[in-house]
C-alpha cells in the first residue's frame, strides 16, 4: 500500500520537510528511533524483524512506498527489533513530534497520513483471505469474523 497515492505533491513536500533523509546501502542497519519514529520507505527495499502481537519474532519485507512502524508515532508501542537495507535505498524518518507538529500546522497531510496508517493496520490484521493480499480489494467485515492478531 503505497503512502504517496494519498498525497499530492506539494504535500509530500510538507511531510519530506518535517522529516529527515536515511539513505542506505545493501546490508546496512537504519539507525533511527523504533519508540518514536516511523520509517517511509522513498525508494528501494528493507527488511524488518519485529514481534508479533504473540510474541513471536517475524521478518517482513517492505518496498518503495511502503510505511513501517507508523503505530510509533501514535502510541510509542515497539515492536521491531532491527531494520536492514535489502538494495540502496531512501526512507523518510518522520517522529512522532513531527506528526504532532503536522496535527496544528498542516492538519490536511496530518488527516491523510492518519487515514493511511488506519487503512494500513486495517489491511495488516484482516486475514489475508478477505484481502488476497491486495489492500484496496477487501470486504468490510462482519462484527463477528475473526481478526488476526499479527501486525
């Protein structure tokens, strides 16, 4: 689910300035804050160890337009472990500060940057038998189907 297909232009310029640049190379660890930060992926790919709502340890993989640990910049909660460059990529680090700051400054980018992150935790807990792993395609759910617990 790709974070720009919600943004115009001029708003992504607004995100990129309240952020900050993290180029990497193949293999490299992202040193960046997992408390309060989220990662948006600009170009490339990388891999993340994270527990899983139980408790086990999952690697993803994630690609251009691609967010990652946006939760951080809403509650604090942690759940990766490390974040390693798969090919030379570039993410956008945006904190949990920044967001608050996009809230009272620019509160159009801070909406689409929360309904982003709500169709994203929508999309990563609905059992990928509803969605076919295809975010825009899946069903509303009844009050009584059953939600996975991985994120």
């Amino acid at each position: 689910m790709d974070f720009r297909e919600d943004l115009r232009e001029e708003e992504m310029g607004v995100l990129e300035h309240y952020g900050r640049r993290l180029s990497s190379l193949a293999g490299d660890h992202l040193s960046f804050d997992p408390h309060h930060e989220a990662l948006f992926i600009i170009r490339g790919g990388l891999q993340a160890r994270a527990i899983d709502a139980g408790g086990k340890t999952v690697v993803r993989m994630y690609t251009t337009g691609e967010v990652l640990n946006e939760l951080s910049v809403v509650t604090a909660r942690v759940s990766l472990l490390s974040v390693m460059a798969l090919v030379p990529s570039e993410s956008l680090v945006v904190s949990q500060d920044s967001v608050d700051a996009l809230v009272t400054e620019h509160p159009k980018v801070a909406a689409k940057l929360f309904r982003h992150f709500a169709k994203l935790v929508i999309y990563r807990t609905v059992p990928h038998r509803y969605n076919n792993h295809n975010p825009s395609t899946f069903p509303a759910l009844r009050a009584q189907d059953p939600l996975s617990q991985a994120s």
